[in-house]
C-alpha cells in the first residue's frame, strides 16, 4: 500500500480520535445488576464514611457505603481525592470488604492462660479487666522514678508499644499520649520499622 505524508497524517488523526473516544462506552446499555447495585449506593440507600486502609503504612483512602437498613458495610473502594492513593487500591486494600463482612470472622474473645495448649472463650469485660490488671502490675514492677544519678525520670520501662500504620494522625496523637501518661519510653510506630 502506497501512502503519502498527507494520507499518513489523516490516518493517525483518525486512529488518535478514535482511541480517544472510543471508550466512552457510547451506545452502551447497563445491565441490570449493575443497575440496581448503583441504586443501592446512592444516598437514599447508604452512607458514606471515608476511613484508612489498615493493612500497610502507605494509608491509602477508603470510601465505605454501609447501608442505613442494618448498617452493614454494602461496599468499600478507593477514595479519589485522597492525596496518597487516589482512588487506587492494592490487592489487599481492594478485598478490604471482607474484613467486616466475613462469617468466618471471629465474634468472641479467646483467651490462652500461661501453660496453656487450649483456648477458652471469655466476656469482652473480662479480658479488658485481665489486660487492665497486667498493665498497671508490669508497670509498677518496672517503674522507675529516678535514675542512677539521682534525676527524677519517671519511666516504665518493662513495657513497650508497636503503634499500627492503620491509625490517623489524630489516633496516633491520642495512643501516644495515653502511652506517655503511663511512662513508657520505648514507643515505635510500625511504618518506620
């Protein structure tokens, strides 16, 4: 085939506008289940809360739809106007739903005591009264008010904190401070690791 610049040029305008427009989907008719699960995002249906991804220090943007009928999580997608991500997600962060809907998920506490090979099921208030107990002993065996020189230091230093990448700055702020007001000197935050 025999071509010129000009016929090579109105073909490649051609070709440009083509790609350009040829995913726009015109003429496309949806389909029905689509149709109704954007139906039951809207807001008459659902509400939208933005939260954090939970699973790595990169803290990519969530947009999650619950549904105002049960409150149960409807959907969950990358929010766009989030700076870090943008609307993208990684595997992990795209099946993030199944974290809050998933019937394999436990729904009690298990508790494993010291020698122990078995698990036994426990209230919620029991184990918070348990770790409560153990914090405020392990703190009281390790606290010290002063050091070899005789300066007042007040630290604990038989506890330790691995902070998660999952919490915001505010949440960061608020467990921080709560560490520091037990003494706690050996704090680190698990994006920095």
């Amino acid at each position: 085939m025999h071509t010129n610049r000009r016929n090579f040029l109105k073909l490649s305008a051609t070709a440009a506008v083509a790609t350009a427009f040829g995913g726009l989907g015109l003429g496309c008719t949806p389909k029905s289940a689509m149709t109704d699960r954007v139906t039951a995002l809207t807001p008459k249906w659902s509400k939208q809360t933005t939260t954090v991804c939970c699973y790595c220090a990169v803290g990519c943007g969530l947009i999650v739809n619950t549904s105002l009928k049960d409150m149960r999580a409807i959907n969950v997608e990358g929010d766009p106007d989030h700076p870090v991500n943008e609307g993208s997600l990684c595997a992990k962060g795209a099946s993030i739903w199944q974290v809050a809907e998933n019937d394999r998920r436990p729904d009690s506490v298990l508790y494993r005591a010291p020698y122990s090979s078995k698990f036994k099921k426990v209230s919620l208030a029991w184990a918070l009264e348990k770790i409560a107990h153990n914090v405020k002993k392990s703190r009281d065996e390790t606290f010290t008010h002063k050091n070899s020189r005789g300066e007042v230091v007040n630290r604990c230093d038989g506890i330790a904190s691995l902070g998660s990448a999952a919490l915001d700055n505010e949440e960061c702020w608020a467990y921080q401070t709560m560490l520091r007001s037990l003494g706690l000197v050996y704090i680190e935050h698990q994006a920095r690791i």
